[in-house]
C-alpha cells in the first residue's frame, strides 16, 4: 500500500460546513480525503502508529478549540434575534391578526353583518297576493248560478303614509349603531393589546437588567472570595455578596415568570396558543411631551369611538321617533 496517497487534514478558509453541521464565518476546517482506498490507508496507518494518531487527535482538538464557542453544536436556528421594538405599525399587524382571530370582535362582525342585511330586507312594496277558490252550496245554500261558484283575485298593499321609507330609516339606524359598537369594542381591544405589548416589552427589558445585575453580582462574589483566599478580605464581605447573589437570582427568577405570564396573555388576546413563543420585545424612544392644543380636543372630539356611539344611539332614537 506504499503507493497509496496520504490523506490530507486542510484548514481552509473556503469550507464553510464542517462534518458536524456547524458553521464557522471567516474559514473552518475539516477532512478532505485523496482518492479511494485512502479510508482503508488511513485506518492502516494509524492503528500501526499510536503516536502519530495521538498527534492528530490533538491536532483536532486544538483545530476545533480555534473554531470557537461557534463550532460546537451551535447552528444557524440557535442565534438570538434582534429585539422587536414596540412601534405602531409592529400593533396595527397585531391588531388584524386579532380582528381576526379574537372571537368576541367575531361575534361583533357578525352583529354588524346581520344590521346590514337587515336594512336589505326591508321592501319598497309588500308581494301581490293572488287568491283563487270555489263555492259549494246545499239544497239551502245560495243560488250559485247566480252569484258564481269561483272566487279569485289579487290583493296588493301600497306604500302609503312612508311607512316603507320609515322602515328603511329605522334599520340603517340601527346598522350604523352596530357597525360604531364594532368598532369601539375594537378600538378598546387595541388599546389593551398595546398596553399589553408595553407590559412584555418592560418585562424584558427588566429581565435583561436582571441578567446584568446577576453577572456584576457574580464578579463581585468572585473578587471577594479571592479576597478572602488571600487574607485581604473578611469572610463577613464573602457571605454578603453571596446573599445579595442569591436575592438577586431569586428575583430575576420572579422576572423571567412575570414575563412568561404577559406573554400567555398576549397569546390569549391574540386567540393564540398559550404557550407560542414570542421574540425578545423592546421598548420604543422615549416620546416627545403632548401639549394641551384646541387641535388635540378636536381629534379628540372626532374620532373618540365612544361619542360616535353615542352619536349613532341619538339617530337610532330619532329615526324610531
């Protein structure tokens, strides 16, 4: 087997995919073996020369030492994502996707669906009734050869007085109140769910702090214990970073279940299953004060759902009137 060639261990910057499945940016580094029977070379070679399989070996370990934290069963699926900022345009999708979703405003279309067909329903003129039948007399009965055996004829109702028209009126009334109660039961839901978006958003950003809270709290016990080991410190400094660490893991425990229990409740507005997982949620800049203006209460005065449904029940009471 002399003239078999050897089988080569390259470091190439070009394989991105090592054996493993992982994946190293910038080069990695993997097998790559020369022709054939090089395999059945390979296992010759080495299990004839202990010491050079152990250099390899080490050789391997080291190669993959080099690849970093990266390298070991970290895959493309496992990296964080960036936090999602809270903006309006990330609540409106959340907003359709409960429009949708949400069976209370569900029940609510279908109200608002069946006011509308209602107001089709109401008729410009009542259906002509036609009537057709017979006369059947005794020996003491009418002489139906005088007043006829047959009765038939067409009875049609006008549409006298308005009454129609009234009708009309009545039902768009009340079509345009359910279609403005739809809407302020779904512009109330879209204000909780934003508040509920905040609510996630802080409980990350708190659990996060947390986290940079336990890490400092970790150096810290560390340096005092170190302190101590060298007789600069008191066992008194050692005890008492250990329990600030502790309070401190306990709490962060109490933020990661606080978050968890927003997150079932934007799950539950949304119609979602409880336990769907949700990216990590940032709050937004912090926002410019709102001043006191005429043109700020005329928004207001406009589209404040709550007066259009007022509005709407005044035209339903006069239309009924």
């Amino acid at each position: 087997n002399k003239g078999l060639p050897l089988p080569s261990l390259s470091l190439s910057s070009s394989i991105e995919v090592c054996p493993q499945g992982w994946q190293k940016p910038g080069g990695s580094f993997g097998f790559r073996l020369l022709p054939r029977s090089a395999l059945l070379y390979f296992v010759g070679f080495f299990a004839n020369n202990l010491s050079v399989m152990r250099i390899v070996f080490l050789g391997l370990c080291w190669g993959a030492y080099l690849a970093g934290p990266a390298g070991f069963g970290q895959t493309n699926g496992s990296v964080s994502l960036p936090a999602q900022t809270v903006t309006p345009a990330f609540i409106n999708r959340l907003a359709e996707e409960m429009r949708t979703n949400n069976a209370g405003l569900g029940a609510a279309q279908a109200r608002t669906n069946a006011a509308h067909w209602n107001v089709a329903a109401v008729r410009h003129w009542e259906d002509p009734m036609f009537s057709f039948g017979g006369v059947v007399a005794g020996n003491r009965g009418p002489m139906l050869d005088q007043e006829g055996a047959l009765i038939y004829g067409i009875d049609q109702k006008l549409p006298l007085f308005g009454k129609p028209e009234w009708s009309r009126r009545v039902a768009q009334a009340g079509s345009e109140k359910s279609r403005a109660d739809y809407e302020y039961q779904f512009q109330l839901m879209r204000r909780d769910l934003a508040i509920a978006l905040f609510r996630t958003a802080l409980a990350d950003r708190i659990v996060d702090i947390g986290q940079e809270d336990l890490a400092w709290l970790d150096t810290q016990t560390a340096a005092a214990e170190q302190r101590y080991r060298t007789s600069d410190g008191s066992l008194v400094d050692v005890l008492r970073m250990q329990t600030e660490k502790a309070k401190r893991a306990d709490q962060r425990r109490t933020d990661v279940a606080d978050r968890d229990r927003e997150q079932v409740n934007l799950n539950r507005r949304l119609n979602r299953q409880l336990n769907t997982p949700w990216p990590a949620l940032a709050l937004p800049a912090l926002a410019s004060p709102v001043v006191f203006s005429q043109r700020l209460v005329d928004l207001s005065v406009r589209y404040e759902p709550k007066l259009k449904v007022l509005q709407q029940e005044i035209r339903q009471a006069q239309a009924l009137a």
